[in-house]
C-alpha cells in the first residue's frame, strides 16, 4: 500500500468502539496507525494495548505520553479563564479533544499517511471537535467516521453489537452488557453517558464512579490545603512546587479522597439535541473554585464583569470544538494578559463533597482594609460622598417612576 491515501492514523484508546474500529478498517484496505494519547488516564498494561491493537489489525500503535502538555497548554488557559459550560460542566472531554487530533495530525504527517479516524458517534460532539481541529491543521487531510459511514452503524447499531463482535473477535474490552455506559478519562476528569444514564430520572450506579468518594462515605474530618497560583497559574499545594500534572493528580487525589467534583446534568449538545453526562473532577473543581477566590482580590472589578460576560462564550467555543479557531486565539490572549499579578495563596478546606475557601492573600491584593474596615475612617474614603453618587445612579429610576 504505497499510496499515502490509504494509510490511516486512528485515534485508539484501546476500549470497546476503537478496537472494533481497528479490525474495520483494516478489512476496509487501510493500513492501519492507531494513536493513544496519554493525557493522564489510567491506562491498562501498554504493551498488552499495543498487542491487542495489532491483533486488531494495526500496522502500529504509538504511545504518546502529554500529560504535562495537556495540563499546562490546555487544562490551566481553561482555569485561567474561569471556563464552565452551562453553568456545570468543566470541559473535561471538550479540551481533550484538540489534542488528541493535533497529535494525530503530526503522526500523520510522520508516516505519511492521508487520512485520519475517530470513533466518536455520529450524535456527538466529540466527531465535531475532532473534525474542526483535523482541518484547522491540515486542511488536506482526509477523515474517517466510521459511525457516520452506513456501512458500519448498520452493523454496528449500538453498544451491544459492538460488546459482541468484541468477544466473538476474542478482543477484551471494559465494556460489558451489565454495564453498558461509555467512560472517557483523562487526568482533568472522567465522563459517563450512554447505558442506564439515557434516562435522565435514572439515578447513578453507586459503583460507577471512579476517582471520587461519594460523600456520605468521605472521612469524617476536615482536610485543610493552601494553593499558590503565579500570574493565574496553579505552581504549589501546601508549599510544595510541582509540575502542572503532577498538581493536578495531586489534587485529583486530595479531591476524589474528600468527595470533590461529582456532577450530573443534561446539557445541551452542540449538535442539537439534549444530553444527559456523569462527570467527576475533583482536582478542577477544587483549582477552578481556588482560582476565582485569587482573582476577587487581585482584580478590577470591571476585568472581572469583562471575563464573566466572555466567559459562557469562550466555555461554548471550547466544547463546540474551536480551540483553534482565530477568535479562541484571540480571547485567550485577552485571557493571559488579565492574569498578570493573579499571584498569590488560597487556603481551602475540602469536606464531605464541599470545597469551602477559607482565606486568600497576595502580594497584588486590590483589598484594602483601611478602605473598607467598618471600624475606622481611613483610605481617603468619605462616606459622604456616598450622597452624591447614589443621586446620580438614581436620577433614571425617579424619572421612569414618575412617568
């Protein structure tokens, strides 16, 4: 197979969708690179993930270990920007993704391949944000989705053909008839969706969740733990510097000990339609909850009221896939720039599922307390003036209330 066209750079994970994927493929005439980025997940035996995905039909599976590129580059601009979607969700899958598909791209340029695959389903989001950055990238590459090809997803019509074919093909894989959700993990969360929690009344198996207690089992006491953010970057917990993945699982592990991160909600799929996903983040609930007590002293009020009145449109950009999409590039350096001084220490206590802060302090603090002390009259503040200004803000009112 020499021609570059029918090489294909598959994004493989080594569970149930992928691995079938491989084997398809491969019967479809591609020669077949299966990818599997390490952005921190727990992994399965490597080697035995390689061997199954030639086993599968792969040419070669390639391990690419990011996790300190994946937290640094992708997950801090994310903490950084205060980003949630809807209100809920932390974008944990939604910033995975432009990775996933950059490195794809650079391995396909390696091999030289002219094509690259994904698994996601032809309802989600996750084709959208694969497909966007693949073209951002390298507008010439061609793409494989397998759950939008009728040929396969008549198939291959849901899960329990797949968990089949997957073990009449001797392949294992986590998935199982009993539990039948879909779960994808990397080091800032994992997800749950699909199986029993399609119905959003249904309430989740208490066996389900991995990286976190439950919080009627969490310890009965108190875990107190200081954060140190540099120019809005997390740098130390409880005095101790470590790299931007190893803070992060440390706090996955302070988090998921204490019952942190558990979320449930339906959200609104860029697609269309209505979703219902299981997240757990612990270490991003606890970072995202540390850095907004940061911002409240070290900020102007008015920069804070301009990235809340940005932040649910640069959250949407980021789960709609655009993470490479020129307006993304621009408010990210808007972002970046309203971090300088966003340095200083958060003192939180995590308990039973809550993460109270309980202190913050910083060498830039815009908090005054001679200004704003109840207990003494100092700052160049003159209540006084107090008078004047509520007459103004109140002129409007008193017309609107006269006519």
């Amino acid at each position: 197979m020499s021609d570059n066209k029918k090489k294909v750079v598959l994004a493989y994970s080594g569970g149930l969708d992928t691995s079938v994927l491989v084997h398809w493929l491969a019967e479809q005439g591609y020669e077949v690179y299966g990818i599997l980025v390490d952005l921190g997940q727990k992994v399965e035996d490597i080697e035995s993930i390689k061997e199954k995905g030639k086993q599968s039909g792969a040419v070669d599976v390639v391990v690419d270990e990011v996790s300190e590129e994946f937290v640094r580059d992708f997950v801090f601009p994310l903490i950084q920007a205060n980003a949630v979607y809807e209100g809920t969700y932390l974008l944990g899958t939604s910033i995975a993704r432009p990775l996933i598909a950059k490195r794809q791209i650079e391995l396909a340029e390696r091999v030289g391949a002219g094509a690259v695959a994904h698994g996601a389903t032809g309802k989600g989001n996750d084709q959208v944000r694969f497909e966007l950055t693949y073209y951002a990238l390298n507008h010439d590459i061609k793409v494989i989705a397998p759950w939008r090809d009728p040929a396969f997803f008549e198939k291959f019509p849901g899960r329990t053909e797949l968990i089949q074919y997957a073990k009449d093909s001797n392949i294992p894989v986590k998935a199982t008839a009993s539990k039948p959700w879909s779960s994808d993990e990397n080091l800032l969360h994992i997800s749950f969706e699909a199986g029993v929690l399609e119905d959003p009344w249904e309430k989740p198996p208490h066996d389900m969740f991995e990286l976190s207690k439950s919080p009627q089992d969490a310890p009965d006491k108190t875990t107190e733990l200081l954060i140190e953010f540099e120019d809005g970057i997390p740098r130390k917990v409880n005095g101790e510097s470590l790299s931007p993945a190893a803070l992060l699982s440390r706090l996955n592990d302070l988090g998921g000990e204490n019952g942190i991160g558990r979320i449930d909600m339906v959200e609104s799929r860029f697609v269309g339609m209505k979703s219902r996903g299981v997240y757990e983040t612990p270490g991003g609930t606890i970072l995202h909850i540390a850095h907004r007590a940061m911002e409240s002293i070290t900020l102007d009020r008015e920069v804070i009221n301009l990235k809340d009145s940005l932040m649910p449109r640069f959250a949407a950009l980021v789960y709609n896939g655009f993470w490479y999409s020129p307006e993304t590039r621009v408010m990210r350096a808007m972002i970046a720039e309203s971090q300088q001084g966003v340095s200083g220490e958060v003192r939180l206590e995590l308990y039973k599922g809550n993460c109270q802060v309980t202190g913050r302090k910083s060498p830039y603090s815009l908090y005054d307390a001679d200004i704003a002390s109840m207990e003494k009259d100092e700052g160049g503040y003159d209540p006084k003036d107090a008078t004047g200004f509520i007459n103004l803000n109140a002129l409007p009112l008193k017309v609107q209330r006269r006519l």
